[in-house]
C-alpha cells in the first residue's frame, strides 16, 4: 500500500464529490479544446480552400458573401454574371487560367456546381471512379455525396432549383453519375460537380428572367463594348433558332431535342455564370482584370485574402468569449476540487493524525493530499479528451452542413498536451492549501480529542 | 528499554506537569494509573514523541526520542512503538488488510500480508480480513486496532484506555489479548488507564 494507492483509495471511498470535480474540470477543459479543435480545422479549411484563389469575379453584392458562395460554397451568390465576359477574358493571354462557376441548384441539399475541369484540379481532387465530367447532364461527384446520398457511377437523378430548399424540380433533365472522386476534405467532397452548359440547359425553359441566382441581380446593360460585341455576335447568330427553340421548349418535348442543339439555341444573353475564380494571378494581370470588371455596371472583382481576414476578425470576439466561459467553468472546478478535498480532509482529520503515528513524516502527509488532487485533475483531463473528441465529431456533422467542410473528432493537436499541464496545475493549487492544512496537523492535540 | 527521567510537560504557566521517573526492561508489562486530567494521555504522547518535553529524557530502545525530530522520530514511532487507542480510529477508504499493510509500508516495513493473517487469526478476526472498518463492531475493531499495534513487531506498545469503551466481557477477552499478544512478540507493553478492572492484574503499577 503506498502512497499514490492510499490517495486513490481515498478518491473512490467518496464517489460522488470525487466525480463532481472532475466532471467540472472535463467540461471547462473540453470547451476549450473543442473550440480549439475547431478553430484549428476552420482555419486550416478557411486557408486550404482560400489560399489558391487570388481572384473572384462576381454580380454585384457583399464582397464578403461573393467569397464565401463562390470560394467556400457557403453562402448564397450574390447573383449571375454573363459569359460573354468569361469568354471575353479567355482572349487576353495575361490570364493563365480561369475557372468558371455557376451556382443555384442543388440535389438533396448537396449543391450542383457548374464548372470545368481546373476546379477539381484548384482543390488537388483525384478521380476514385469513373471519369470526369464532359458532356452535359453528365456529373462528377465528391465522395461525401457519392456516400451520404448512396449515388454511384451510372446512377441518375433529378436536380432541384434552389441551394437548401428545392423551390422546383428541373424534372425534364436528369443527371447522370460519371464519376466519383477520392475524399479530399475540401469544398469538393460535398459538390455535384457538372459543365456549366448542363446549368443553362436547367434553365433554358425558364428563360432570361429566372431567377436562378438567389441574389437575384440581373445584367441589363453592358458598357464595355468589346464584350457588347461579343454579347451582338453570338446573340444575332443565333437568334432564330433560339426563337424556334423556345417555342419548342414551351410544350417540353425533351425526348426528342438533341441536347447539343437546344445548347446552340440558348440566348446568349441566358449563358450566365455566379462567378469566374482565378487562380494564380498576380501584378499586372491581377490588376488588368481587377479594373476591368470593376468597370462593368453589374460586376465586382474580389480579392478572397482581405475579405479571409475580415472573415476571421469578426469570429474574433466569439471564440474570447467561449475561451472566457471555458476558463470560468475550469475555474469553478478549480473551486470544487479545493472544497472537495476541504470538506473530505475535515472529516479525515483524525486519519492524518493517525497515519503520522504510524510512521508517515509530515512531508509524506502533504504529498498524499497533493496526490488527490493531481489524480483528480489528471482523471478530468482524460474524461475531457473523451468529452471533446466525442463533441467534435458531434459537432462537426452538424457543421459539415453548414459549412461544406468535414469536422473531424480524430485530429489531436499538440496543444491539447499542454491542457494535461494546465490539469495537474489546477490540480495541484487546489490541493495545496488542503495540503498544507493535513502537513501542519497537530497529532497530539487531534489524537486527544 | 523504556527509561524516563525528570519529565516536564507545560501546557501554559499555570498547567505545569511532571512526571515521576521510571523504568521499564524489554517484555515488561506495566500500567499507568490516574484520574482524568492528570496527564496520562499527556504522558503516553511524550512516550511515543508526539509531543516534546519541556525538560527531561525519554529512552526507548536506548535512543533518545526527546531529542529527536521531523522524520526520522516519525520513522521512530513507525517502527518501534505500537499504539491502542482508547477509540479504534483507522483509514475509512481502506479494508482491515489495506489499513494493516499500510501500517507497515509507512513503517518503511514491506507488506506482509501472512503476517497481517495470522495476527487477524490470533486476535479471532481473521474473518475481516477484506471488511470494510464501518461494518465491524466497536469489540471488532479495539481487537484490529491491537492487531495494527502489533503488526511491526514494536519493542514498545502504548495502550491508552484500551479497555474503557468496552464491557466486562470484552474488557477481559481484550486485555487478555493484548498482553498475550505482547508477550508473544517480546514487546514491552505500557497501558494508561483509570479502569480499575485492570488494576489487581499488573504486578509494576505506576500512580500519577
């Protein structure tokens, strides 16, 4: 029987004020490690997903919600631009690459992004099955979906209009599953990933004035004339069968339209995208496209790193104040401890006495009660890293919806060891002053009563 | 083996206590008698180096434990004086084994727990072994309490009042039991008490 043993007796020999204190500890403990932990990963998705963006190009609207819609794919866009200004960017060599995206529906709640190929690659996304998305109705789809939704290669589905609710369903098209990508945690594992034309096609029947984009902000003029000409020449080309092909449209006979052919006939003025990213665009480049959409009426260009860090600072003050309630409850168990190993020590007066006369020297009596409040501490750190790696898986499939990213309870960090001191230290404080009350005992005077 | 020798004990100027002078050899066995309040308890702390005397020696063992301190005394006691109190006290959280080994780890003794049975088995407790202390009778545990006097085989056992608490019958089987005990394992035993019961049966009688 030693000493370690003896103050463990002692812990167990009282429950229930035992299991109080460390409750408390692992609950102040664990608040402030979830959010820790989920600082940590928010971050890191924040900068995985940002960092390779330097550009958005977008309607008119919040900076902030273009970025966090068309980078994250976390808010609603703040509306559609045309593609005549895609097309007309795609003529200056300064800009390397280009990524269109074109938002607004959405299937089971998991979002249909319209896009190319470089928005796999902006994400390093790798192909598990299948192939990439070419033609289109054709979608590729991030693992997450392909699991949550049970969709796998070959299988079709119907795409809703709207990104939470679906207002209506584009029954007259169906998806079809080509491919299925390798989890990747980023924006891709929760994206049905389709050519932006199978967007247009969606909407080809509801015409100019859809309102697709939730923004709802509609391009009426165009005063850059280079991209007017653009918009004249597509649009004269193609205006008479489009007016054929409206018609058609009209009494929804899909069966029989050549898909290729209703794309040719949409109006050039309905080709619309939510935004353009760029990546890897800098100097000159980066301020060429900057001034130029910025010119436009309807348009803004966007750079993801200011509008990140604004993002960040306004976070700022939620997580001090959840760290402030986190240390509040740790401090409150501080207290349960220090009264719980008081009240027990009162009642054991006579056992310190006692133990004294059985040969036990002052400093032997002292480092017992200290003991105590260590393995106190050290149980509620254990009971707290259960407590908050359960929590965060927890919470982290709740946020996976809100937020696209994927939470996980399986990343421990380094500073959750330093927690195991902040434990022990509370532990051993709370101690101390019981400590030093059983190390000054008088046994005489104790033993005579 | 136990030697006092002009021992004064000042609980404040007006409570000055001293003590007669006396000795003991090793196996001897002897009572200390007095009314409530002339000291007894005061004396068997002064014995054991709970408390220090304000003038005076006490030898046990050929060492003098007036002059020593801190932890070495501890380890003093621990290893060489056994004590009975008058009411059994012992470490609630533990069973009677637990608080036993205790007894002789905190004596720096290692744990003997055949020991620790066969001393529960002379003492006719050998059945509590794994009890709890709160579900042993006030008799169950003076006999314990002997048993943790005894378990490091002391050159010394203190007794204070062992017999107070306890009926006729179970003040005979105790009293009997702790000089047997004594006897058997070559200690000298001292017991402090105003238990008349006890008196006719020690031939070294000291008054106070």
């Amino acid at each position: 029987m030693n000493i370690l043993r003896l103050s463990w007796k002692n812990i167990i020999s009282k429950p229930l004020p035992s299991l109080l204190s460390m409750l408390l500890l692992a609950v102040g403990l664990s608040t402030a490690i979830i959010l820790k932990l989920t600082e940590h990963q928010l971050t890191e998705n924040i900068n995985n997903t940002g960092k390779d963006v330097k550009l958005v190009i977008g309607a008119k609207g919040s900076r902030l919600q273009l970025v966090l819609s068309s980078v994250f794919q976390i808010d609603n866009p703040t509306g559609n631009i045309n593609y005549g200004f895609y097309t007309l960017l795609k003529r200056n060599r300064m800009i390397k690459e280009m990524i269109p995206v074109s938002m607004g529906d959405s299937y089971k709640r998991k979002r249909i992004v319209g896009t190319n190929h470089d928005y796999i690659r902006l994400f390093s996304g790798k192909l598990k099955e299948g192939v990439l998305f070419e033609k289109p109705l054709e979608a590729t789809i991030g693992s997450v979906v392909a699991f949550e939704l049970d969709l796998k290669v070959g299988d079709e589905f119907v795409g809703g209009h709207g990104m939470e609710e679906v207002l209506h369903s584009h029954d007259e098209y169906k998806y079809k599953v080509v491919g299925v990508l390798e989890r990747s945690g980023s924006v891709l594992d929760n994206l049905i990933l389709t050519p932006v034309q199978t967007v247009w096609i969606m909407h080809a029947g509801h015409g100019h004035d859809s309102e697709y984009a939730l923004g709802g902000v509609k391009e009426e003029v165009h005063d850059n004339p280079a991209f007017e000409k653009v918009l004249e020449d597509s649009f004269l080309q193609k205006a008479e069968e489009h007016n054929h092909q409206h018609h058609d449209h009209d009494h929804h006979e899909h069966a029989e339209v050549n898909l290729e052919e209703l794309l040719a006939n949409i109006d050039p003025k309905d080709r619309e995208i939510t935004a353009i990213l760029f990546p890897n665009l800098s100097g000159n480049a980066k301020i060429g496209v900057l001034n130029n959409a910025n010119n436009q009426p309807n348009m803004m260009a966007v750079d993801p790193a200011p509008e990140i860090a604004l993002l960040k600072n306004k976070i700022t003050p939620f997580v001090s104040i959840i760290i402030a309630i986190s240390w509040f409850i740790t401090v409150i168990a501080m207290f349960s401890v220090f009264i719980g190993l008081l009240n027990s020590l009162r009642g054991r007066k006579y056992e310190i006495a006692l133990m004294r006369v059985l040969g036990a020297s002052k400093a032997k009596v002292l480092v017992s009660i200290l003991f105590e409040g260590v393995i106190l501490s050290v149980l509620g750190y254990l009971f707290c890293l259960v407590l908050s790696h359960a929590g965060m898986e927890l919470i982290g499939g709740w946020m996976q919806n809100e937020y696209q990213y994927e939470f996980s309870g399986w990343i421990f960090l380094n500073s959750e060891l330093t927690y195991l001191l902040v434990a022990i230290a509370i532990g051993l404080v709370s101690a101390l002053i019981p400590a030093y009350k059983a190390y000054n005992t008088d046994i005489s005077e104790t033993l005579s009563k | 083996m136990v030697k006092i020798n002009g021992l004064t004990y000042n609980y404040s100027s007006e409570i000055q206590l001293k003590f007669p002078d006396f000795s003991l050899s090793k196996g001897e066995q002897a009572l200390i008698l007095g009314q409530s309040g002339c000291g007894k308890t005061t004396l068997l702390h002064l014995l054991s180096g709970l408390l220090k005397p304000n003038s005076g020696d006490v030898d046990v063992e050929n060492e003098n434990i007036s002059k020593m301190s801190g932890a070495t005394l501890d380890k003093f006691r621990g290893t060489n004086i056994g004590i009975v109190f008058q009411t059994p006290h012992f470490i609630e959280a533990l069973t009677v084994k637990e608080n036993l080994t205790l007894t002789q780890t905190l004596a720096g003794k290692s744990k003997d727990v055949n020991k620790v049975k066969r001393l529960l088995a002379d003492l006719g407790v050998e059945s509590k072994l794994n009890a709890k202390l709160n579900a042993l009778s006030v008799g169950e545990k003076q006999r314990i309490s002997i048993a943790r006097a005894l378990v490091n085989s002391p050159a010394l056992i203190l007794a204070d009042e062992p017999t107070s608490a306890l009926d006729d019958k179970n003040c005979d089987v105790v009293l009997k039991l702790v000089r047997e005990q004594a006897k058997k394992h070559n200690s000298t035993l001292l017991i402090v008490t105003h238990d008349n019961r006890l008196k006719d049966q020690f031939d070294k009688r000291i008054e106070l």
